[in-house]
C-alpha cells in the first residue's frame, strides 16, 4: 500500500507491495510509505480538473472552439483529422519516429524497442495513452495549431497514462516491459513538451523511473528487450545527469550487470563514458574555494578528467569505419541553396546517419566539458605547466565547436522555416555522386532540430567562446528552426 500515511509506529517499514511485511507480522494496518515513483508520478486527476476548469473560463471570455482538429499551415499533413486524430498521430509517430533505420552500433533508445512492446499491449496497459500523449504532442507541433484546444489531446493522454501506470503497479507484483516503457514515454512527454515550450525540464520523473527499475529486479530482465529496455533508461537518466551537473544516482550503475544478453555496442561503451563524466562533472561543481569537493580532491579530479578525456579519444578507434565523418566542401557537394542559409567556414560533416552524427556531436560536448572541468582545476592549482595545459584546452574546445557547427547544413540542409516533414525539395549536402538517401529527409525534419537544439543548448550553457561569425550565420539560423519545428 503506497502513499496513504505514515509507516506505523515502532515498524521498520521495508516498503513491500501490497503492503509492508513487517506491518503484516504485527497484524496491524499498515497505513502505507511515499516511494519516489509515487513523488515523481503522482495523481494527475486534481492538475487535470483545475486545467479544465481553466479552459472553461477562458472559452467564456472568448468564441467557442470548434471540435474539429484544424490545421493552420503544414502542406505535408492532412487539413482536417476529425474524430480520428489518435489514431491518425499514432501512424504518423510510428511512421516518422520510430520506423526508420537504425544502426545496431549505434546506442539504442527506448524508441528502438518501442514498436514491439506496443504492438503486445492491450487496451489497458499504460502504454498505450503515454504513447499516444507523445504522439499528439509532436502532431500538434508539426500542424502549428492553436493552443486553446490541440495541446489539451496530448494532456489528456498523459492524465490517463499516469492514471493506468499508478493502477498498473497497484494491482500486480510485478513490473513487465510495457510498465517500464509506458514510464519511459511519459518522461519522453514531459521532455517534448518542455522542448516546445522552450522550458527547463524540472521534472521528478528520473527518480521515479529508477525506484520502478529498483522494483523490477526483483523479477529478473531475461528477454533481451527488456534488458535494451532498461539500458535506454539507464542511458535517458544519464543524459539528463549531464546536462543539469548532477551526479548518476548509484544504483544506475549497477544496471549493466542485468544486461548479459546485449551487445555491447560503440554505443553503449561511450555511455560508460558518460557515466563517469557526469559523476566527474558533478563533483567539481562542488569544489569549494579550500580546493576540495566532498570526495575528490581537485587533484584527483585533474587526473580523472584527463585520463577520462584519454579513453573519449582511444573510443573514436573503436568506432565501425563507416560511423567517420566526411569532409565535403565544393558546389558538387554542397548546394548553393544550403550556401545561402549559412555555412559555417568552407565545409561541412556528413555522417551515415542521423543517429550517427548525434553520437558523434554528444562526443564533442563532452570532450568539451572534460577540458572545462580541466580548466576548472588548474585554476585552483599552482603549476608551473598549467599555461601550456589551459592553451591546450582551449585548443581541443575550439576544434570540437568547429566540428560541431560542421554538422548543421547535414541535419537541417537549406530549410529555413517549418515546411512538410517528407518535403524531398530540401536540398542536402552530400558526397559527390551519391544521392542524398531518401529516409534522411523524414529523419533531419522530424530529429534534426531536436537533436541539434539538446547539443547547442548544452554548448551555450557551458559559456564557450566562439567565433562572432559562427554565431550570427548559424545560432540565429538554429535558433529559429528549433522554435519552428
């Protein structure tokens, strides 16, 4: 029994499902304990009624909303979606999001594993709304519709998947596939639905996914979905640890051990990597002015990140041959059109793949926080050989901003404002004699702007100084597709 009262007096509450054990031996009632997936997710139903109730006294004040689902202006989707709009954002969701090529290499994401755990659900499962939540979200960015009535079809589906995911852990002692990625998804949504807002993301909702993984092992993750599965958590939480300087809950660290049935990809040892960095990261925020943070010393420090930005450049070694960048420059390569948009030096990056190039910009940016963190700590120290070291770093930041800024033109070509998602009239760079691949023009529209707007933000919250003209030809350009799409 979760989240009803105070553990009873004297009871050493071991936070068992239904309720704890120890109440149970003492035959008394056990008034039930706060878990962190209960804080994270918890009822939606008074958040729902207040939203209503709110939107009822704004449609006093103004002419009433038509029940239709209008589009405003997308000339890749359908003007009018009528009572079917569900099922109609659930194919284009599948179709654009999840269904294009992957590369097994590469790191995999829930949304990898998505599509089979879905299709084994039924009606019941909290999945199925917190897909659907995340699949009108998108939907609604992409038609521009008005916020009075569109964004309320997403919101709803989210109140019902907290609803179906708070009765699903209620009602059954264990956790299965589609529990775990129904939480997943609804941490997706509040992700998707900061991004569109252009708002910090301060949602609980990583600690409630660990305590739900925490409860899974008690029944053991045998299948290797559901091993990707909770890789792709492990991988979700340890992004989000980065970019907020937060350290990896302990128990994330444990996770891989569950996981012997998985490859282990290019992927997932630069998600290793990244453990340590926010670890590392978090730790010299909370240097004091002493010269010491709560469990290293700035030399230790020093050393790790040096050390850890060694293994970052032996990991590009290890990388298949055709994950490499290729420099293109010339007007056989790059279109005058995509010139015209803004191209940052001469040339720029392509990669095999959309999801490629993401790994490789996630590189960038933190080979770029491990010289920060390298800086940080020369300041605190007194070493004749700290000028050649600090000249060094920001050599290595410089270059990794370059290569950074080289893959824009490959996720965005010549598109400067919101168009249709499979618009195949965008023009691309691309090796000489080889087309442009067809899925990448579905792929850059739908992740291209979101990609690119998680590594910018992280580059400019890091305060890295950059060439005037990089910033005015394309962080005004990307400014502006990212607040488009």
């Amino acid at each position: 029994m979760v989240n009803v009262g105070k553990p009873s007096k004297g009871c050493a509450c071991d936070e068992a499902v239904p309720s704890c054990s120890n109440c149970l031996k003492r035959r008394v009632e056990c008034p039930g304990y706060k878990s962190q997936f209960d804080v994270a997710w918890r009822d939606q139903n008074l958040v729902a009624e207040r939203s209503v109730q709110r939107r009822r006294n704004a449609a006093c004040a103004t002419k009433e909303i038509s029940k239709d689902v209008v589009k405003v202006s997308s000339p890749g989707l359908r003007k009018a979606l009528g009572e079917d709009y569900e099922n109609y954002a659930l194919s284009f969701f599948f179709s654009s999001y999840i269904l294009l090529p992957s590369d097994l290499e590469v790191h995999q994401t829930f949304f990898d594993r998505l599509y089979p755990v879905w299709m084994k659900s039924d009606s019941s499962s909290p999945l199925r709304p917190a897909v659907a939540a995340v699949a009108l979200c998108l939907l609604v960015a992409w038609l521009e519709l008005n916020s009075a009535l569109p964004m309320s079809l997403p919101k709803l589906q989210y109140v019902k998947g907290v609803a179906a995911l708070r009765r699903s852990l209620l009602n059954a002692n264990k956790v299965d596939d589609d529990v775990l990625m129904a939480a997943l998804m609804l941490g997706m949504y509040e992700e998707v639905t900061a991004f569109l807002m252009a708002k910090p993301n301060n949602s609980p909702h990583v600690n409630g996914t660990v305590a739900l993984i925490e409860y899974r092992r008690r029944q053991p993750f045998t299948t290797e979905t559901s091993q990707r599965v909770l890789l792709a958590a492990r991988s979700q939480i340890v992004s989000r640890a980065l970019r907020n300087s937060k350290p990896v809950l302990p128990a994330v660290s444990t996770w891989v051990e569950l996981t012997p049935s998985v490859p282990k990809t290019a992927g997932f040892r630069f998600d290793e990597l990244n453990l340590e960095i926010a670890n590392l990261q978090a730790s010299i925020s909370h240097v004091t002015l002493e010269g010491s943070s709560q469990h290293l010393s700035i030399l230790d420090i020093l050393n790790a990140a040096t050390e850890l930005d060694r293994r970052l450049l032996a990991w590009t070694e290890t990388t298949p041959a055709d994950w490499t960048p290729i420099r293109v420059s010339g007007p056989d390569c790059i279109p005058q059109s995509v010139r015209r948009s803004g191209l940052y030096q001469k040339h720029c990056n392509i990669y095999k793949s959309i999801s490629i190039a993401n790994v490789f910009n996630s590189y960038y940016c933190a080979r770029i926080k491990l010289q920060l963190i390298i800086i940080s700590c020369l300041a605190y120290l007194d070493n004749s050989n700290s000028g050649t070291t600090f000249l060094t770093c920001l050599e290595i930041i410089q270059e990794m901003v370059d290569k950074l800024c080289a893959s824009i033109p490959f996720y965005l070509g010549d598109r400067m404002t919101t168009g249709r998602i499979d618009d195949k009239t965008v023009q691309y760079p691309h090796i000489a004699g080889c087309p442009v691949p067809g899925d990448h023009y579905v792929g850059a529209a739908a992740l291209g702007g979101w990609f690119l707007a998680a590594r910018f933000s992280e580059l400019l919250s890091l305060e890295v100084p950059l060439r005037a003209v990089m910033q005015f030809n394309h962080y005004s350009r990307l400014g502006a597709e990212v607040l488009d799409q």
